[in-house]
C-alpha cells in the first residue's frame, strides 16, 4: 500500500490566535482551535467566529497571561463554567478551559 501524502491546513488566521497558542505553550500548555473557526477553514471560508480551547492552565492563570498580551479587553461570560472573551483589533476570541463533569 502506498503512503498517503501529508496534507495540512493553511489558512491565514489572525495573529492573536497565534500569540494566544504561544503564550499558552510559553506557560506550559496548549491552545488548540476549535468550533466555526475550523469548520469554516475546512471549508475554505474566512474565519469569522473564533474560538480557543486552552489546555493545562488554571483559568486565573489565563486569565492573567491574557491581561497581559495588551488585548483591547477581556471579559468573562459564563455562570457554570468560565469563558474568557478577547478583543483584539477587530478579532474577538472566545478562550475556554475543557471541564469534566463527574
């Protein structure tokens, strides 16, 4: 059987989805795209609604590290779970922390 080709996804998201990703990993964990945003690169369309899943990182944490980046604003939304809210420019980013319930 022949091996398949590797195939990746290029598509120009916007920068602070990039710095979000790399102050992530600078704190020792990870930030990964999910939702719309990825549906709608999968499809070829601009990304309009983006969204951050942030791994190992405690939401005050994050919280702090996005206070940090110099982001027109952040807000947090949510009664049973935190997301945090960012602008950055005209970007908005919705940057969550996966739970578990039990």
């Amino acid at each position: 059987m022949a091996d398949q080709p590797q195939t990746t996804l290029e598509t120009d998201f916007p920068l602070i989805v990039q710095r979000i990703a790399q102050r992530a990993v600078a704190a020792g964990g990870r930030a990964l795209l999910v939702g719309g945003c990825v549906r709608d690169a999968l499809l070829g369309l601009p990304a309009r609604d983006l969204a951050v899943e942030a791994y190992s990182i405690p939401s005050d944490r994050l919280r702090t590290m996005l206070g940090a980046m110099a982001l027109d604003w952040v807000d947090t939304v949510g009664a049973s779970f935190e997301i945090l809210k960012a602008r950055f420019g005209e970007w908005a980013v919705d940057i969550s922390i996966p739970r578990c319930r039990l």
